[in-house]
C-alpha cells in the first residue's frame, strides 16, 4: 500500500478525527491528505493555491469526499473532477452522514463510486472505513494516471 494516498475531504474535524484513527486502527498506514472544504480539496487536485507546484502525476489513490462542505459541496467538487481529463477516473468514493435519496441519486448520476453513509457508533465506522481502505487500497485496479 506505499505511495498510495488517500484525499479525505471533510469539514468536521471530529469526523476527521474519527477516520484518520479508525485507518490507523486498521493499519492503513497509507499517506493521507486532509482537506476541509471542497475548494481546498480542488487547489490540491489540480495544482493551485498553497498546492501549486504539486507534482500532478502523483493523485490519490481514492478520494473520501464528503457531500456538506464549505465553500464548494462535495457534489460540486465531483462534478469537477469527472469534467477534468486529469481526475476524471479517479475513485471517489462519498463518505456522509446524509441518507437523502436526492444526495445518492445525484452523486451515482454524477460518477462517484461509491456512497458510504457514515455509521455513529464509532466501532462500525472503523470496520466501514477498513473495508473502504482494504478494497480501495489493495483489491481495486485503478485506471493508468494519464
């Protein structure tokens, strides 16, 4: 699993407490870049703001986006990336606590992956977030970077 990133979008910082310790608690061990708005999450994907100069041909391996997000919402965020030949196939997989059939319809109509709601009980978001890493991370094939 070296070299391989995780991008976890996530406004919540006790949300993004809870994944960072459920990953280590799973022994993915794995690099994992934190961005807290949808806009920050962009600037790093495509090389902008404080990220410009980042190597570009170095993306994350899958992409933990939340949907309720400052600045831009995650749908925006994933719509962007699929309209982008540089992230377009990039897996996004959305990790949320909203259960809206709208928000699921959308993300699905908009390319995402996969739609993981967030469990509550801490113990159950471990096991969810150690699936996610384990498929994501060592079964998926992921397309060549272009």
């Amino acid at each position: 699993m070296a070299n391989k990133t995780i991008l976890l979008v996530e406004d919540n910082l006790d949300d993004v407490d809870l994944t960072l310790r459920a990953l280590k608690k799973n022994n993915i061990k794995n690099e994992i870049v934190v961005a807290n708005d949808g806009a920050e999450a962009l600037d790093y994907l495509f090389g902008k703001g404080k990220y410009t100069g980042r190597d570009l041909t170095n993306m994350p391996t899958i992409i933990l986006l939340d949907i309720k997000l400052p600045k831009i919402d995650g749908l925006e965020v994933l719509h962007q990336l699929r309209e982008n030949k540089l992230t377009k196939f990039l897996p996004v997989v959305i990790l949320t606590s909203s259960s809206e059939e709208q928000d699921i319809v959308k993300s699905y109509s908009l390319g995402v992956n996969s739609y993981v709601r967030k469990p509550v009980d801490f113990i159950q978001f471990a096991e969810a977030v150690s699936h996610l890493g384990l498929y994501w991370l060592l079964i998926n094939e992921a397309p060549p970077v272009r």
